[in-house]
C-alpha cells in the first residue's frame, strides 16, 4: 500500500511547477489588472463625458490634463465645459469611484468573516445603522466633532448594526444564510423606521426631504472638498485588508480549521469588524445607502480571480469603482432630465443577482447532501 | 522538523453542567501514532479540541513540548501542531491547491510572497494523499473522500510535528484509508488520531486509548488494550480477538448477540496512567509498518 500513494496520476503538477493548473482555467492577474485599469480611465472619461451637456472625450481629455498642470495641453476652448468637468462631472466621479471600490472590498471582506457568500453592507443592515447615525447627527444637529462629525456618527451607527446583526444570526458558533440575511432585514427595517421616524417629526421640512433623497443613495452634489475623506477610508481598508489577505483566506476554511492554521479568530474578526464599519460608515455619510454593490461584485471578480483575498480584493476594488461610475452615468442619463437615485438603480440589478445566488448556493447543498 | 511530545494532564472540559472530558491524562511521545478510541460521544473530538486549541480546558492542561499550548501564541502553534477536523467551508469556492496553500500561512509574515519552496511543499502533499490530479478542481464540488484527502493534504503542507486527526478515514474508501494511515504511519511526527475502525487502529496505532462518558477506560499497547472484555465494558458487544498470522496485530471480529458472562475474564481493563506509561513498562509491539512489507 505504500507504493500505491506515489503513484500520482500523469496529470499532477510537477513539485517544482509554479502557479498549477489553475491558470489555464483563469485568466492571468496582471492581465485582469490591467484591463480594469483601462476600463476605469475608459469610465472615468465617459462618466465626464456624457450628461445634459455633452463634451467630447478628447475635450475632456485636454481639460483634466491641462487642470493638471500639463503644458503641453492647449488651452480649452469652452470655459462652460471647463466648469461642468471639473466643478461638477469630475468630483462626482471620483466619488462613485471610491465608493464602489469600498463597498466592493467592504463586501468581499465581509463574506470572508462572517463566513457567508451572502453578506454585504446593505444587506446585512450595517449601510441602514449608518443612516441613522448620520440622520441622528443632522436632526439633532450636533457636531461635537467639526466636519467629519457625520461620518464618525455613521460609522458608530455602522459597527453597532454590524455587531447585533452578527450577534443574532450566530448560533453555536454557525451563521446560516436565512438566519443572517432575515436578522439583517429585520435590524435594516427597524433602523429606517426609526429614520423616518426622526426625519418625519423634526420641524426642519426641507432639510428632511433632502436628508430623505440621499438615504436612496446618490452622488450628486459631491464637491472636491469633501472627497478625501472617502478617499483615506478606502485607502485605509483596502491596504490593511490587502496585508490581511491570508487571514482572509484562512477564514474560509472555517473557524476551528483558521485557527489550526494560526489565526486568533476572535481577535481578528473584532478589529476587522471596526475597519469595515468605519469604511461603510464614510462611504455611507458621503453617497447614502447604496446597495448590493458589495454582494455582486466579489462574486463575479472570484469567477475570473478565484478566491485567493490577495487577487480578489484589488480586482473587487477596481471593478467595483467601474461598476459605479457607469452606474451613476444611467442614473443620470436614463430619465433624462431627472435623475434617479444611484441607490435604486443597483437595487434593480442586485435584488434579481442575490435571488440567483440564493438558489445557486441551495442546489449546491442539495448536490452534496446526494453525494 | 523533530518530532513533538504531547502531553494532556488532567483535563477537563465542560459544556454548562455537563462534563465532555473529565480528567483525561495522556501523553504522546515523540514520532508516536497514538489511537484514540471509543463509542460515539465518548469525548474524543472533544479531547481534540482542546490539543488543537479551540476548546478551553476547565482544568488542566495541554503541553506541547512541554509548554502549555494556550500561553503559546496560535501563530506559534501552528507552525508545531496541524489538525485536520469535521468543519465545513464558508460557502466561498476555492480551489483545491488554494486550500492546500492555506497550509503555508502559518510560516508566512504578513507580506510575504508564495515561493517556489511552498509550490513544492503543496505539490508533494497532494501527491502524498494522491490527489496531485486534483490541484485545479474546485474543492466544493469534490466527493466526501477526495475533500477528506486535500484536508490531509493541506495539514501536510502545515509541516507539523504534532498532527491531529478527527476520524480522518470518514467518508474514504477502504485503499484511501490504508493509504491515509499509511501516511501517518510514515510520517516523522507524532500523531494523534481519533479512529472509528478498531482493526485499522490496532494495525497502524503504537497505543491506544479508550474512552467512554468522556473518560479514559484503558490505554495501552493495542493487544493490551483491545480484549473482549473491554470490547463488551465500552461498546456492548461480543467480539473475538486474535492475533493475525501475518500483521502480528490484534484482529477484531464482532459476533451477534448480546456480550454473555462467558467471554468476560474476571480481570478489570488494564489502564496505565501516562505519567507511569511515559516509562515503557511494556515494550511497543513490533513496528506494524515493518511487518507487512
């Protein structure tokens, strides 16, 4: 018997052979790196492009590289373009860039920790914890801490929702989907009731109906100045979530196996569950509630990556940036000229995505309850 | 990688009021295979838990190596000891040498690269359980044995000293049990593994210890600890046990019917407390690799 062990099929990887066979199924990671690298410029570009008043690609070109400083760029012709491009189109941009590459990311490390493919921000209820943080801050109007006094309330709200959510769905040490997504629905309905609730009684009405139009999620309005606080929280999240890869991956493995294999799980899951929560709350404070982006994306960036965290996550945060930026050039575009809520529109390409993974995830444990 | 002495002293572990272990004593010295036997709910995954650190003793300890493996920190231990357990994945697909690869992440920094040493680790592992075939499959879609496999695969390529098995042979057929244990049998660690066949464990196992109601009942040299007495006192059943011609271990055969007074000598179990085991009152039975082959 002991002969029988080495005789490995022909069709095993040489001990020496560097990536296996692994490859040939999936495409190189440079290559998807890269390529989603042209694409966002591509979306960038489009996304400064396309609106009520439409300026030419090249156009945009030439203003963003002569905003740059490049000398060599001649001058725009069209001062009203300038505006529109740089005051108005390019901010919101890079907002929808740097929110679908946090909730992608966001979302990729939470289907990682709370060890279910169906997790996400939204759906979990932790993006509605932040709402109401920040609505709190708004309707009661304290800032104790200056401008960032929102996002620090919706990242309390964050990591709270996020902490009872989990708490409620974690039954002798396992999270069943139905459980998780039914405590997070019913956590997400609680919490906008009690929105509403703050938003309908406060006696400032048209400060409500604004607050009310961003709790659909959106980028309008998004002005240079208040980028860079999104900006360091994805930063932030995305390079400690990037060295933390291999814990990520351990994770999958299951709790008791991760810790086998050195990871001190609890310890792991609390800091990552504040690092999450002050991501979603930032990203939350600047755009709203904006859903499934977090479920849809990590799924089909692990179809093409694989499910290494080390290639998932800066895929994940490249396509999600691309995602959104065209998300929001149809939400502007498609009802022309009123403009729908960013939020809404990935609600109508999520809900039917996170159905199909629904079933897609109970025919597999059908399958292997057969075998 | 030398190999580890493993030593349990005293433990017992609790869920509420009811005892899972109560006062288990064991010690594993180095390059061992030690069998841990016993009905179903006897405690042995329980026993596991705690040696690979999920479980938290009530009382007692755990010493790898002498040290007690909850002050050690789990990164630590991990590089000594690997466990191949009974825990489902995430629900997140991965592929089977991406699973195995989890093995290395004990022996990596935080930022550290796969090398050409870990591609060789994880390609020897999974051709020790042969499953090299297996490398680019997904692992959600494996059958029962074959995922059994790359998780040994994947504590293989966590190079332990000390490896921990809960009932590894589940779900494999009869050759990948063989070749499994063969594994074990051969590898330069100490091992401890939880078994559900009594022949496979006298065959492959240097001692045995039973357990029932979360208690050790006796331990021993197979042929010491595997008498029909014993068989009837923990399991309830009537069993003969010979000696095979040509493995030289004890051989168990189960007969119908209820255990009668007949097949019960009046000598209790033996049971050697490790602390006197660990001085080789009776010599380990003729290498059970060596005699087949």
């Amino acid at each position: 018997m002991t002969d029988t062990v080495r005789n490995a099929p022909a069709t095993g990887t040489g001990p020496g052979r560097k990536s296996g066979e692994g490859g040939a199924r999936r495409v190189s990671f440079a290559m998807v790196l890269a390529a989603l690298g042209i694409l966002l410029l591509v979306s960038a570009t489009a996304g400064m492009a396309i609106g009520s008043v439409h300026v030419p690609p090249g156009e945009v070109w030439r203003i963003v590289t002569h905003a740059l400083g490049a000398d060599w760029s001649a001058p725009v012709p069209s001062r009203a373009h300038e505006t529109i491009v740089l005051k108005v189109r390019a901010p919101r941009v890079a907002l929808g860039a740097v929110t679908g590459a946090g909730l992608a990311v966001v979302g990729t490390a939470m289907q990682a920790l709370v060890r279910n493919p169906l997790a996400e921000p939204y759906l979990l209820g932790v993006s509605s914890g932040a709402s109401l943080g920040a609505v709190v801050v708004i309707v009661f109007g304290v800032s104790l801490l200056g401008p960032v006094s929102l996002s620090a309330a919706a990242f309390a709200g964050a990591l709270l929702t996020l902490l009872l959510v989990y708490t409620t769905a974690r039954a002798g040490g396992r999270i069943t989907s139905a459980r998780l997504v039914l405590s997070g629905v019913a956590v997400a309905s609680v919490l906008t009731a009690v929105m509403d609730l703050l938003l309908l009684t406060t006696g400032r009405g048209n400060e409500a109906r604004a607050v009310l139009a961003w709790t659909l999620g959106g980028l309008g309005g998004v002005q240079w100045g208040t980028l860079w606080l999104p900006g360091a929280a994805l930063l932030l999240g995305t390079v400690v979530l990037v060295v933390q890869a291999r814990s990520l991956n351990l994770l999958l493995a299951g709790e008791e196996a991760a810790t086998t294999m050195g990871l001190d799980v609890a310890r792991f899951r609390a800091r990552m569950f504040v690092l999450l929560s002050l991501v979603t709350g930032v990203l939350v404070a600047a755009a709203g509630p904006i859903g499934f982006v977090g479920l849809i994306l990590p799924h089909i960036v692990r179809l093409f990556v694989g499910g290494d965290h080390r290639r998932v996550l800066p895929t994940a945060a490249l396509a999600g940036a691309v995602f959104l930026i065209w998300a929001d050039v149809a939400a502007r575009t498609v009802a022309a000229p009123m403009e729908i809520p960013v939020g809404v529109l990935t609600a109508l390409c999520g809900g039917p995505f996170f159905l199909w993974l629904m079933r897609r995830d109970a025919r597999r444990d059908a399958d292997r309850g057969v075998g | 990688m030398s190999a580890t002495e493993l030593a349990v002293e005293g433990l017992t572990l609790t869920a509420g009021a009811h005892h899972l272990v109560r006062d288990v004593s064991l010690t594993a010295r180095p390059g061992e295979v030690i069998g841990l036997v016993g009905p179903n709910g006897s405690g042995k995954s329980s026993l596991l838990r705690a040696v690979y650190r999920v479980l938290r003793p009530d009382t007692g300890c755990v010493r790898v190596n002498g040290a007690d493996a909850w002050s050690l920190p789990v990164r630590r231990l991990a590089r000594t000891l690997a466990a191949v357990v009974q825990e489902s994945g995430a629900g997140i697909d991965l592929t089977v040498r991406e699973v195995v690869a989890m093995g290395r992440t004990p022996h990596k920094r935080l930022l550290d690269g796969d090398t050409a040493e870990d591609a060789r680790l994880i390609g020897a592992a999974l051709e020790a359980v042969d499953a090299a075939g297996l490398a680019g499959r997904s692992f959600d879609r494996l059958s029962g044995g074959e995922r059994q496999r790359v998780l040994i695969a994947r504590a293989l390529a966590q190079q332990p000293s000390l490896l921990v098995l809960d009932e590894p042979t589940n779900h494999l057929d009869i050759r990948h049990q063989l070749d499994v244990l063969g594994i074990l049998r051969r590898l330069p660690a100490t091992v401890l593994v939880a078994l559900h066949d009594l022949n496979l464990a006298a065959y492959y196992c240097d001692r045995l210890y039973v357990l029932r109601a979360g208690e050790v009942i006796a331990s021993g040299t197979p042929a010491e600890v595997l008498t029909p007495y014993l068989l009837a006192e923990v399991y309830g059943v009537t069993a003969e046990v010979a000696v095979h011609p040509r493995t030289g271990a004890p051989q168990v055969t189960f007969l119908p019917g209820e255990p009668t007074a007949a097949i019960r000598p009046v000598a209790p179990p033996p049971h050697r407390p490790a602390q006197e085991g660990s001085g080789g009152t009776s010599p380990l039975p003729e290498e059970p690799g060596g005699s087949s082959r």
